[in-house]
C-alpha cells in the first residue's frame, strides 16, 4: 500500500471547487474529513469515498481519492461491493440523511450487523437540500415543508440509537461546525475495525430555517463525561433515547465502540471449519472473498 509522507489537508482537496450555498454545514464536514485523512497519512490512491445523491452526495467531487457517485440511497451496497473485492483499500461513504434513513433505509441496518469494515458519514441537515425542501426522515415533527404545508405528522427517526440497535460497533454524532471533534470521530472512524457509523448535524440554511446553526450550538453537550465508558451499549442507547432536540440537549461525541471480528473474518472462520466439506457452492462464494 501506497504511504503518503506528511500528508496535508490540501492534498486530499481537488481542484473542483464545492458548489454548495453560503454558510452550508457541509464544509465543516469536507474540511474535517480531508483533515482526518491527512492524521491517518492515508493515500489518497487507497481511499474511495462513496455516496448517493444529494447536496452531501456531492462530496467525493471536492477531494483527491477515488470516488463513485452511485444512486439515491444505495452507497453502502456499492462500497461494501468494493471492500470485499479490495479489502485492502479505505473505503468511506457519505451522504445525506435522506440518503441513508429514508430511501436507503434498508441497508443501513445489515452493513450494521454484519460489520462491514468501512465509515459511513451522514452530513444530517434534517431536510431534502439538493431537490428543495422536502420532509426528511429526521425532520421534526410538525415541521412545515414544501412537501408537508400544514407540518409533518411523522416521529422522526432517531440515527443514533438505530445504529446501535442494528449492531454497528462504532456510533457517534458530531456538529459540522465543531471540526476539531468531527476530525477526531472520523480518525478513530477510519481507524476501527469494523462498520463504523458518524451521523454529523450539518444545518442547511437554504431550505432548513429551523435547524440551524443558531438553533443548534447552545443545545450541544459533549457526552465524555457523562458517559466514559465507551463500551458501555446499554447507556449508550439510554443517552440516544432520552437525550435530543426535545430535551434540550442534543449529545456529540462517542456513544459506542466495540471490536468484533468483521465479516471477512467470519466468512474466513466459516471457511476454515468447513475445510474438506463436500459443498463446491458454499467453496466458491467463500473463495472470492479474499484476503
Ligand atoms: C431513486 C431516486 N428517487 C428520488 C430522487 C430525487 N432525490 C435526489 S436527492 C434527494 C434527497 C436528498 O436528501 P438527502 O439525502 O438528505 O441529501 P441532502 O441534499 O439534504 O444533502 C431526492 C429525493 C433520486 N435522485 N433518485
Ligand atoms: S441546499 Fe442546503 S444542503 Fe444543499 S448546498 Fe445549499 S445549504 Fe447545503
Ligand atoms: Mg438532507
């Protein structure tokens, strides 16, 4: 593998220019992102960002890695694609929270349980940016939208706990204004072993008026001291479920991290228990899953 020496932020930028709005969370996130790349002195040649579609989709553009714009909703499928071919290779996706609570929904939950070793970073802005202000699956309840005039009438999904529930061994929220911690959780991100998951509150301005930056930075409260013990699951799920925008307090940091062999490791361990075992089929699935 490739080694970068003494990488900088600015050798994971590319020379396209983001195209987001003014004062979109979004940035915060790129710039943590290119700077987590830069601690971990990662090529940028074994690294493949991929995403979905959306403003947050649009992402591996703005950086120097690999990249695969894939469909609304179906990066992890893709990525967990290209890290069972190239176990060898970073592989990171980002996204929208449309993108990954609503209509990719379902993947979520089996890249979860099954430990696919690769990051998700969801940039959470609680709205549809790139097609104009529709309702999103961590909208508010009530929240007026174009597509909701009257308020929503859905309890919104809650990304922390539905992460912990579904088994990722790596769990943490961070706000895309704060991009010492958000570097710091996507460090340790990159560096677990596993399906590690960062949903990042990353405020739309445009077409989000309630979320925002104002709303948001006196909510914040770091859970480190209140909740040391990072494998500690069950308080970490208590945390998720009382803590929040109704209570007042909106938690950042690292909920969860637990180290359990990935699924690599246990199709390799199948593998190896069935050594000789008359069964060609079960053979061939598992040989193409190196290394
Ligand atoms: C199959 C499919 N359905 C719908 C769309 C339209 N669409 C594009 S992006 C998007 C929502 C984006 O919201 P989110 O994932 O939260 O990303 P954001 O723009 O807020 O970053 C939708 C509905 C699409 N491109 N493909
Ligand atoms: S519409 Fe919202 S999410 Fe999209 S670029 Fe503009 S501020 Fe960011
Ligand atoms: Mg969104």
């Amino acid at each position: 593998m490739e080694t970068v020496q003494q990488s900088k932020p600015k050798d994971y930028k590319s020379d396209v220019p983001p195209i987001w709005c003014a004062g979109c969370g979004d940035y915060g996130v790129l710039a943590s992102l290119t700077a987590a790349l830069s601690q971990n002195n990662v090529a940028p040649v074994d690294t493949v960002l991929v995403s979905g579609i959306g403003c947050s989709s649009r992402l591996p553009f703005f950086v120097t890695t690999f990249g695969m714009h894939t469909c609304h909703g179906r990066a992890l499928p893709v990525a967990t694609g290209i890290k069972l071919a190239r176990p060898e290779l970073r592989v990171i996706v980002v996204g929208g929270d449309g993108d990954h609570f609503s209509i990719g929904g379902g993947h979520l939950p089996h890249v979860a349980r099954k430990n696919i070793d690769l990051t998700l970073i969801v940039m959470d802005n609680s709205i549809y940016g790139l097609t104009k202000g529709q309702v999103a699956p961590t909208s508010r309840p009530g929240m007026v939208t174009t597509t909701t005039p009257y308020g929503s009438a859905d309890m919104p999904v809650n990304p922390i706990a539905y992460a912990l529930v579904y088994g990722a061994s790596f769990v943490a929220q961070s706000f895309s204004s704060n991009v010492k911690l958000t570097t710091d959780l996507i460090v340790k991100a990159i560096r677990h072993k596993g399906f590690s998951f960062i949903n990042v509150i990353s405020p739309c301005p445009t077409f989000n008026k309630v979320d925002t930056f104002e709303y948001y930075k006196p909510l914040l409260k770091s859970i480190d001291e209140i909740h040391p013990d990072k494998s500690d699951k069950v308080k970490a799920l208590s945390l998720a479920m009382t803590m929040g925008r109704e209570s007042g307090e909106v938690p950042v940091g690292l909920f969860f991290q637990e180290e359990r062999p990935t699924y690599v490791e246990m199709v390799k361990e199948i593998k190896i228990k069935n050594k000789g075992a008359d069964n060609p089929d079960l053979e061939r699935i598992i040989d193409i899953l190196r290394p």
